[in-house]
C-alpha cells in the first residue's frame, strides 16, 4: 500500500496540471478574500462565507470526482492495471494507496494556496477570526476527502477514461446542481409526517449537504435551515457531535472501500 501511495504521490505532484490547482485556488482564494476588504473582520456565517461555500461546492466536487476516477481508469484503460495484478499486490492496499496518495497531494496543494491567499487577504487590510478560517479550510478539506473517494470508486466501476469522464459529471451535476430540486419534488410525494426523517436522511445521503450543514452549524448559524433541522442541529451543537462527524468518515470510506474492492475483484474473473 504504501508503495501505491508514495507512487501515486510522486506521480501527482510531478504533473504541469497540478499545479494549475495552485494558481486556481490562489486565484479564486484570493479575489473572495480581496471582495470584503472593505469590512473590518470576518467572523460567522456572513454572505462572504455563503460566497465561499458556493464556490467550493461547485468547484472542489467536480475536480475531485474527475481526479479520483481517473486515476484508476487510467491504468485500467492502458493496461497497467492487470500488470499490478501480477504481483503479490491485494486489491484494498491498491485502492488504500490510490485514495491516500491523491488526498495527501490535493490536501498540500489546497493548504499551500489557502496559505498564500491567507497572505494576500491580510495585507490588503482584512481581519479574520481563527474559528472561521479553520471552519472554511476544514469544510474544503471534508468535500476533498468524499469526493475523491467516490472519484476513485468510479474508477473502479468503468472501463475507460471517457466513461470516467461521463459518470463524474453526472454524479456532480446530481449531488450539487440539482439535488434540492430532486429533493423537494421527492418530499412532495410523501405524506407529511414523512418530510422531516427524509430530509435527515438525505442530509447523511448527500456528503456535500453535511458538510455543508456542518460548516453552518460549527459557526452558530443553524437556525437557517428551519424547525425540521431543529433537533438535528440541537445534537451536531452538542459535544457528542464529534462522535457522529468520526463514524460518518470511517462509514463512508469503508463503504467505498469494500463496493469498490467487490468492483475490481468482480474484474479480475473475468
């Protein structure tokens, strides 16, 4: 596994392309930050942090569905993949070393540019509140992690680049573009009493609306999302909330290790 992950480490950083993520995100970064020099600090869920979230949201999904699924579909598709099979190598450290070795290199070049564009925010005269700059930072790092993790398990599931391609954008325009459209026109076909656990349900469904709603809460704005929410935002509050926040991670990655790993398992026979 570590192999996998220091190659695919190694392989990531050393691509021209990955460093056009570091001019984007100092870019983009950057210019948000640049939009409230003018206020005198940035501190809670202002129209600055819903500016930043958007962006992130539209942004960080696609980019890492597109990375993740092409780095398996890329050796599958040019035949280096049933090469790895020949060595004494288990299909959960190749799908562990991809996974490990792609978030630790979009983690370190999202925190370098975070960093700079940081920098540059300050010295244009902006102020901003450790909490909330830890709460954007974590909210990027949370969508980095889901999504190239779902990026990889498409990967896994088609045969080529193209189809990469064509499955990532339809996961992310489903997720992110048109997911409260799908969700309020599914919640009008319920009864009533059934609108709150579904709405729950979807939150956990969906890993870019918690974390989304998990930014929201972390700096005292859960009010916004209504009565519905009330309870649920009354427990992520709480303390035991970090308790549900470690086995949401730890659930969701060991369910796309193990659909992933039946996936190129179920390849390997054929």
């Amino acid at each position: 596994m570590w192999n996998i992950w220091r190659s695919e480490l190694r392989m990531t950083v050393r691509q021209q392309s990955y460093y056009s993520f570091l001019i984007l995100w100092v870019t983009v970064l950057s210019l948000l930050f640049l939009l409230q020099s003018s206020a005198p600090s940035l501190t809670g869920y202002t129209n600055m942090t819903g500016t930043v979230v958007n962006v992130a949201l539209y942004i960080v999904p696609l980019f890492m569905l597109i990375i993740g699924s092409f780095s398996i579909a890329n050796e599958i598709e040019n035949g280096q993949w049933r090469l790895l099979n020949t060595y004494p190598l288990s299909t959960l450290s190749y799908i562990s070393g991809k996974i490990g070795g792609q978030f630790m290199a979009q983690v370190i070049v999202f925190t370098f540019s975070y960093g700079i564009s940081l920098a540059i925010g300050l010295l244009s005269g902006n102020g901003f509140q450790e909490k909330w700059l830890l709460s954007i930072y974590f909210f990027t790092i949370s969508l980095i992690f889901f999504f190239l993790i779902i990026g990889v398990t498409v990967g896994c599931v088609v045969s080529t680049r193209w189809q990469a391609l064509s499955v990532s954008v339809i996961i992310w325009f489903f997720l992110i573009m048109i997911w409260p459209t799908a969700l309020v026109g599914v919640l009008g076909l319920v009864p009533y009493s059934w609108i709150a656990p579904l709405m729950k349900f979807a939150l956990f469904a969906n890993p870019a609306e918690f974390t989304r709603v998990t930014l929201v809460v972390s700096l005292d704005a859960g009010s916004v999302f209504g009565q519905s929410y009330d309870t649920l935002v009354t427990f992520l509050e709480s303390p035991f909330s970090l308790v549900v926040y470690i086995l949401y991670f730890i659930g969701f990655l060991i369910l796309t290790l193990l659909f992933s790993m039946f996936m190129l398992e179920r390849r390997k026979k054929r």
